[in-house]
C-alpha cells in the first residue's frame, strides 16, 4: 500500500515536470501554425494591381505576415486590422498578424526576438529603437533599390530622398523609415488657475517660466514645481538650455549616450565631448541653481514617474514635453481638469527646433522572414494606400473620427479606443496622406509657424556610427553616460567645475579618445562622401 | 564488472532512481545544455551565423569590465554584501527558529510564521516602491513624519552609507521567513529524548539550546551556508535596481556585478559580452564553492556537499 503510494507520487511527479516543460517549449511554435487557415484558397482569383510591373507569378499564394509593433494593443485594434487585412488580402493576398511588444519590456524582448529565431516578417524600428544594433547583427533583410522598384513601386516613386540615404548602415538599407517630417520643439504646460493664484499676468518665456516656478516653489509645499527625473524627461531642461547655448555652432553627433559633437564647418569633423565645451559648465550651473531652488524633488534622480504623469495627477505645477506628446496630453487634460485652464508655452527659446531624424520611425523586414517580398508589398500598401494608411493611423473614419477635409479631422468619443496616432502607425506615416486633429492647442499654429522658420537637423544626422571596434569603450561609456552625466543633467552637482572635472577623469580612463578618434575618422568618410 | 553494477543497483534502488529522476531531467535540460551557450562569450556574435557560427573574438568581450576601472568596486560590493546579508541572515533564521521552537502556542507560531514568510513573496519592484516612498524628501512618509514632530528632515538618497544598512534590512525582511521554516524544520528533527534526559539532569533553557540544538542543526546549516557561497559572486539584481532605484549617487556602495553589467550594455544588446560578465562571476563562484568545500573537508568531513 505504502508502496504504490510512493510510485503514485512519483509519476505524479514526472508528469508535472514534463508537462511543464513542453507547456514552455510549445508556446514557441503556437504562432505558427496557427496561421493560414481562416480563408481558403482564393488563391487564384486574386489580380494583383500594385504589382502588376512585377513579372512574378500570375497569382500570388496566400500569406499570413506576422508583424511586431511597440506598445500596447488597445481595444479597437482588431476591429481596424479585421478591415485592414480585408483590403490587404483583396490586393495582394495576405493577411497581417500583430504581435506587440509593450513599452516597458520592449527593451530586453525586441533583441529576444531576434536571437530566439521566433518566424515573423515585420518588425517595427527606429534610430532609438535599436535599428543599428540589430542591422550591424543582420538582423534585418536588406532592402534593395532593385526590390523596391519590383515589389514595392509606389514606395519607389514617393520615398523622400534623405530617408532612403539616412537609413544605410555601412551602405545597405534595411529600413523603410517614415515618409513624415516631425519637427521636435518642447512646450510648457503652466497652470493658468495658479498664475492667477500668485498674480503671474503672463509666461511667454523661459524667464516667466522661472518667475512661475519660484512661486510654486515658495507657495506651494504640497507641490513639485517641476516633476523631471525620470528616463523620460531627465535630460529635458539641459538639452533647452543647452541648445539654446550652442546653436549653430555645434552639430550632435548619435548616438547620444556618446555624447559626441562636430563644430559647425569644420571639415576634419574632429569628434570631441559635450564637457569640453564651456557652454556645459554655464549650464550645468543654471541646473544646479535651478534644483537648489527647489524647482524639482531632491530625490529626482530616482523618479519613476514622468513629469507628464506628475502633472496629470495635480502632483505637480509644470510639465514639460515635446510638441507631439503635448497635442495628446492637452485634449486629455482640458478635458479631465477645465478649471486647470493649462496654458501652453513655448519652451524653445532661442533654440532652434528640430527637424526629426526619417529613422526616428520605421519598419524593417526580419532577416529569415520566409516571405520578404510579400512582406515589402505589404509595406508599400500600408505606406502608399490611403485607404490602408488612414485605418492604421486614425482608425475607422466615422467611428474614431470624422474627416473634416483639408486634412483636418475630428475625434469622436471612440477615439480613446483606437487614439489617433497612437498604434505604433508611426513607421508608415506619409505625408501625401497626413490629417491633423482639427482645434486642441489654441496657440498652436503660432507655435509652429515660430518652430518651422528655424528649425533644422544635424549635420551628422544621418550618419550611423559603426561601434565594432570600440564596443568596450563604448560599453564603459554608455555606463558614465547613465550615471555621472545623468546627475549633471539635472544640475546634482556639488561643485559643477570639479565634477566636471571628474567625469573626464573617469571618460578618458574609459577610452574616450579611442571611441572620438574611430568616430572621427568614420565621420569624415561619410563627410566627405555626400559632398 | 562495473556496469554490472550499476544495472544492480538501477534495479535495487528503482524507486529511488525514479524520484531523482524529475531533477536530473530539469536540471540536464536547464543548466547542463545551456551551458554550451559559454561560447558566446568568446564570440562576436551576429543572427545569421548564430551562436556557434559567429567569429570568435578571443577575450575582447572581457575588455569593457575592466575598462572603466570599476571591476574592482563592483566585484568588492557584490561579495561584501552577499558576505553580510549570508551572516546576518543566517543568525536571525537560526534565532528565529530555535525562539520559534520553544513556543508551545500553536496558533500564535503558525501566525508568526507566515507572516514572516509573506515578504518572500512579494515582488522587488514593490519593495523599491515602499522604498521610496518611504525615503522621497519632498513627501516621503519618513520626512513628512520628521516635519510633523519638527525635526530637521534626511536626504537618504544623495546619502551612499545610509544604504548599506537599508540593503541588509530589506534582504532580512525578504528573506528571514524562508530560511527560518528550513531551521525550524531541523530542529524538529531532533531527537526529543534528548532533551528529556537533559531535563532530567537539571540542564537550563539556555544549556540546552547550546549543547543540543545548535549541533543538532549544525549539518543544515553548513550544507545552506555552502550553497549561498555558490552564489556569491551574483548580486541579486532585482534587489539592488529597484530598492536603490539605480541611483547615481550612491553607485560608489550599492553597485554590484550585475547592476553595473546592466548598466553597460542597455543600449548596446551585446550578447558575447553579457556572458563574458555572466562567465566571469560563475568562474569566480565555483572557485570559492570549491575552497569553502575543503575547508568544511578539513574540519568536518561528514558536512560537504561533494
């Protein structure tokens, strides 16, 4: 009796154990073979228009493309894909699958994906996004001019120039960035309810801003006048105050944790250190005078929460965002909070705004995606079809919003369900086919129009730097980068001279130099190669 | 004339070889196999050629650690901490237990004991939260409380040796509970009959706590504190991201192995080099597995674990 109790317990045992490890093993290949059954065989009927210079098979065999996106998958997404892949499987026989990736573990399963040999085609990317670390991996299916002339021929005719060159890496493309010029400008939210509170009449500049900011800081201890420090937002105010420094006589060089600058002109593109400019002493101590004036929390180098959710939350008085952060926020916002009367303004100063990198969007195809081709039609369709464009970018018009024409939309009720512009459309944005939100920021179109008569990108923006060589360096650096630099970015520095000091002890002993002259050399290449 | 043996005792001992079996499957298939993936740390590693196709990179991988001539702190603090957090802990479960043990009131014990045990459950980044809630200087519940009786208020974070004592409480409230029921569980084990005839020599509380409990719970003990030495070398990373919240500022007393690899190689995905960082603290590990073995060897030859 006893006995058999035992072995009963054992093979219990066993069971469990085995059933655990193919319950892990078999959610690998659930995806796969879960595809192409829900329509049969239309295969033959399907003509092919988009693609009808390509010489490739009569009829096209039915697909189902899985493609990845950042974020999360909000409530209406399949209801806009379900008509989506309708029209997508009317034109070119396929289907897409979403998977996504939410935000706050994108960073450790994106690189995953790639290395697990997961079967998808289609993978969102960005310059912030890791397209250089997977693309210099091979991760991505290298795009030709030859491909997308054959498969994706509206692309050919409409992708901006500059796009096309700025997504080389070591001279392939394996990115179709954006075909969208974003303008990054940052704004303030001030509350008008506490201006007139303190008798502030106006904040047009960054001095108001500060006249503001002291008030709050006197006024109101159950308040943070300004809630920055988190990943988000800890470098904000010092990337203002630094532009405003030196514009037009520096260029930035990516990536950022590099912290690498070029002098306007100078044709040697001698790569050298943020640091080493003296406009960075000047600002780190305005940050430093700033934080002792109690504009931020004495604990914001570990702040989890955003100043955007601070804000929201009535945690605090200010919020500081870009612009296309700031339309969303201030909808919601005016919304939630009327008595609020948030007022919005522009926080650029003399710092010109600036003019997006193309690969700050993008899609890519994954390396040993089965069904490139297929999967760079798909592509061309979302990118170029208006029809297909819009459902992703705005969802389904007379549901999520109303076309106004002009280019000018309305949001309906609805639209929280499928926010506008807010689905990871962003890699196949067009500008042929773009709609703006019709009302919002009243001040808006003055902002811009001040934003658009400066604003410019880097010299080296679309230069990719190859880290190959000088991956330790590059690895010590990033490490200062996240920790020293961050401290100085929100002005926590005991004595800004001596820490600054410091930190090039520490950059240097990293290998810095190394780093800046690989970076130079590679830079007066590509320099040299687009004049 | 050994097979012969072994296919015996398979036979003899069936059922036992049969319970072993579950573990021996898990652990071939979790530790065993993966360990192949060490290669990665000598490679430059890229998709297409996989793990065992890429170009080999000798020892390059190894470099950035040494680079910023923080290999030295970081592997200080790791083993320094786990150092502390292995004594403490250990005392405190071992206490615990034997107060735990002396209690005769059924319910009052198993109370204690699972709400000890609760914090073992409970996610770091829920601890961290707690932290800083507690520790935040503007509304944190330390300096509001400050505020109230009018004391001056404390800035914990930009204080790095304020944190050396927060790192060992926490670990404590996580994980007293634990290795309290593993104490426990021993020391019900000991023969009663030995304390009966110690009470009837007249031995006191504390007589028999000494000469008979601590012992007798002597072989748990060693064979626990041999296994955590064979973690020593990793920080639990969990705990040092979220509970200091990765502060800049105190990096110089919390910054551990892993924390600092983290750090490193966020935005760089460099696969060769995190297994360099991870093969580099399991060498390190077995080496000092390997000496704190023939130590308890040298004294206690019954105690080791292999």
């Amino acid at each position: 009796m006893k006995k058999w109790k035992q072995i009963l317990s054992c093979a219990l045992t066993a069971i469990l154990v085995t059933g655990a490890l193919t319950a892990c093993t078999g959610g690998g290949t659930a995806g796969t073979s879960a595809s192409g059954s829900d329509t049969p065989a239309s295969a033959t009927s399907t003509p092919v228009e988009s693609v009808s210079s390509a010489e490739s098979a009569p009829a096209l065999e039915e697909v189902v493309l899985t493609m990845y996106l950042l974020g999360d998958r909000t409530p209406d997404f399949d209801m806009v894909f379900d008509q989506i892949n309708e029209k997508m499987k009317e034109k070119i026989n396929a289907t897409l699958d979403v998977k996504f990736l939410g935000w706050g573990e994108y960073e450790q399963k994106y690189p995953l994906l790639f290395a697990s040999g997961e079967d998808f085609d289609l993978i969102y990317s960005a310059d912030w996004a890791m397209y250089n670390s997977q693309a210099s991996k091979q991760g991505f299916y290298e795009i030709t001019q030859d491909m997308l002339n054959t498969y994706a021929p509206l692309t050919a005719a409409s992708i901006y120039e500059d796009a096309w060159e700025q997504s080389k890496v070591d001279g392939k493309v394996y990115m179709l960035p954006m075909n969208y010029k974003e303008l990054t400008a940052y704004v303030f939210f001030v509350r008008g309810d506490l201006m007139e509170k303190y008798g502030i009449d106006k904040v047009e500049s960054i001095d108001d801003i500060e006249t503001y900011l002291q008030a709050i800081a006197d006024n109101e201890p159950g308040m943070i006048p300004l809630d920055v420090g988190s990943d988000f937002d800890a470098r904000f105010l010092y990337d203002l105050f630094w532009q405003a420094e030196t514009a037009g006589r520096l260029e930035k060089v990516n990536p950022q944790q590099l912290m690498s600058y070029i002098a306007t002109g100078d044709d040697s593109a001698t790569v050298f250190n943020e640091t080493e400019d003296p406009a960075f002493l000047s600002t780190v101590e305005k940050l430093k005078e700033w934080k002792d004036r109690g504009f931020w929390s004495k604990s914001a180098v570990v702040n989890t929460q955003n100043n955007r959710e601070s804000f929201a939350a009535g945690k605090s008085a200010t919020a500081l965002m870009n612009i296309n952060n700031a339309k969303a926020d201030y909808t919601t916002l005016t919304q939630a909070h009327p008595e609020w009367d948030i007022r919005v303004v522009d926080a650029q100063g003399t710092a010109p705004a600036i003019v997006q990198s193309y690969l700050a969007n993008g899609m890519c195809i994954f390396s040993k995606s089965k069904n490139p081709e297929r999967a760079l039609m798909a592509l061309d369709l979302m990118r170029n079809d208006e029809e297909i464009h819009d459902l992703f970018s705005y969802g389904i018009e007379g549901v999520h919003y109303n076309n106004l024409g002009d280019g000018k939309i309305e949001l309906t009720d609805a639209n929280e369900n499928y926010p506008y512009d807010g689905n990871c459309n962003w890699g196949i944005r067009n500008d042929a086919y773009w709609k703006s939100i019709a009302g919002g920021i009243p001040n808006y179109d003055e902002l811009y129009d001040n934003w658009i008569k400066t604003a410019k990108g880097s010299e080296y923006q679309a230069f990719t730097f190859n880290n190959e060589s000088v991956r330790n360096e590059v690895a010590a650096m990033g490490e200062i980068y996240t920790t020293d630099m961050k401290l100085l970015y929100l002005g926590f520095a005991e004595n800004p001279e001596q820490d600054i000091a410091n930190v090039q002890t520490k950059l240097n002993a990293a290998g810095m130099q190394a780093v800046y002259d690989e970076m130079t050399r590679q830079a007066k290449e590509w320099h040299d190669s687009i004049k | 004339m050994k097979q012969r043996l072994l296919l015996k005792d398979l036979k003899k001992n069936r059922t036992k070889w049969f319970m072993i079996l579950p573990a021996a499957v898990v652990v071939i298939l979790m530790c065993y196999i993966p360990m192949s993936g060490i290669v990665l740390a000598f490679k430059e590693f890229n998709y297409h050629d996989g793990i065992f196709g890429s170009p080999w990179a000798g020892f390059k991988n190894f470099l950035f650690f040494f680079k910023s001539g923080k290999a030295w702190s970081v592997t200080r603090n790791t083993i320094l901490y786990n150092i502390a957090f292995l004594t403490v802990n250990t005392i405190l479960q071992v206490s615990v237990a034997i107060v735990l043990s002396e209690i005769n009131r059924k319910r009052f014990k198993k109370v204690t004991q699972s709400v000890m045990f609760l914090p073992y459950f409970i996610s770091w980044v829920v601890v961290g939260a707690f932290i800083y809630n507690l520790f935040n200087y503007e509304f944190g519940a330390i300096n509001t409380f400050l505020k109230q009786v009018g004391a001056g208020t404390v800035d914990v974070y930009s204080n790095p040796k304020a944190w050396i004592p927060i790192l060992i409480l926490v670990s404590l409230f996580k994980n007293i509970g634990y290795g309290t029921v593993m104490y426990l569980a021993s020391v019900i084990n000991i023969d009663p009959q030995l304390y009966e005839a110690a009470d009837v020599d007249g031995a006191t509380i504390w007589q028999k706590i000494r000469h008979i409990t601590l012992p007798g719970i002597r072989p748990t003990m060693i064979i626990l504190i041999l296994l955590s030495i064979g973690t020593i070398m990793k920080g639990d990373f969990q705990m040092f991201w979220q509970v200091t919240g990765n502060n800049p500022m105190t990096l110089g007393v919390t910054d551990v192995i892993d924390t600092y690899v983290t750090r490193s190689l966020m935005y760089m995905q460099e696969f060769g080099m995190t297994s360099a960082a991870g093969l580099y603290q399991s060498v390190f590990s077995f080496i000092l597995i390997l000496l704190a073995n023939y130590a308890v060897k040298k004294v206690e030859p019954d105690y080791t674990l292999f």
